[in-house]
C-alpha cells in the first residue's frame, strides 16, 4: 500500500534541499522507502505567518489531496511560541480533512539548516553540537561558514542540495543528533497505520 506525504515548509526554495533527503532517509528508517514524498510549492509557502494560516492550509488540502499524512516542517527560530502555533495549526487543520489523512508536524530546533549540519563532519563547526542547537540564528552562525567552508555555498540552495545530501545518507547520526526527527519517525508511523 501507498503512502503520501505532503510536506509544508516555511520557504520551499530553500527548505526542501534540506528537508526532502532528510525525510526521505527517515521514511526508509520507519520501513517506508517507497512512499511519496512530495513539498508543497503551490501555493506558494511564504513564511510561517503565511504557512500556519487556515486559508493557506485549505488550499494546500485542495491541491494536494490525496496525501495520507500533511506534514508541517517549520523553524523553532529560539521561540517556544512557533510550537504552540504549529499545534494551534495542526489541531484546526485536522478539522478539514478526510477521516483517512492526518495532519501534523515539528518544529526544527532552531532551524532546518541544523539538520543538514548534523549530517557533516564534526571538525567544519567552530563550537560544540549543544552550542549549535541551542543558537537562535544557527543558519547564519554555523551552516553559512560551513557551507563556504566545503566550497558548496554558491551551490543550489546555497549549499543546502549538497549538505541535505549528506544528512540524507548520514540520517543514523542526524536522528540521534536531532531528536525531534524522532518525533517525526513517530508521526510517519502512526499516519501509516
């Protein structure tokens, strides 16, 4: 049987470099390599105060119908309150749907750019992992001068399709470095079920 993932990111431009190997690697973790994956682009994910928004989530459910799981990927950006509205969101998006799809998702501490660091070599970061997960701007601090660093930056996504890769094919330790891509194993399971 099938399985349809619909992934909403903040910003698909940049966000699905990262987040399509990463995902992709954990629905082969789950016993799911075959499923679909697909990142929403139309409409046209703005930001988080675009994406969390029901009429933004309707259309996304309109085009995008058949998916079995709508997944929201988001940046924690150092602030406990985008977990609260990501869980406002799901809660009323799991309103409009039919009896057979899920919605749900998770934050990435702090940002998505965190999970492709996770996936390269420990001695391109300049402070310990605990100092980069906890930085409010890791993007800036860390995977930008990483990303220059391996001579990828001006690579699509700015480096991003060359270090999603990496974290796709290093998903053992970015899940362990990561732990809320656990927590995403968790929805994928139980949205399979």
């Amino acid at each position: 049987m099938s399985f349809n993932v619909v992934v909403i990111p903040e910003d698909n431009r940049l966000d699905s470099y990262i987040l399509a190997p990463v995902l992709k690697a954990a629905l082969a973790h789950v016993g799911k390599p075959n499923a679909t994956l697909r990142m929403v682009s139309r409409p046209h994910p703005r930001g988080i105060d675009t994406v969390l928004t029901m009429p933004f989530f309707e259309q996304v459910a309109r085009r995008y119908g058949t998916a079995d799981l709508f997944l929201y990927c988001i940046d924690r950006d150092g602030s406990e309150s985008n977990d609260v509205r990501l869980s406002s969101t799901v809660q009323n998006a799991s309103e409009r749907i039919r009896s057979a799809q899920h919605v749900d998702g998770r934050t990435a501490h702090q940002e998505l750019e965190v999970w492709g660091l996770a996936g390269c070599d420990r001695s391109l970061l300049s402070d310990s992992w605990a100092t980069v997960r906890a930085h409010r701007d890791p993007k800036e601090a860390y995977f930008d001068p990483v990303a220059e660093a391996m001579g990828v930056h001006r690579g699509p996504g700015r480096g991003r399709e060359h270090i999603g890769r990496l974290a796709g094919a290093a998903y053992s330790r970015v899940r362990q470095l990561c732990p809320e891509l656990q927590e995403v194993e968790t929805i994928f399971l139980r949205a399979a079920s």
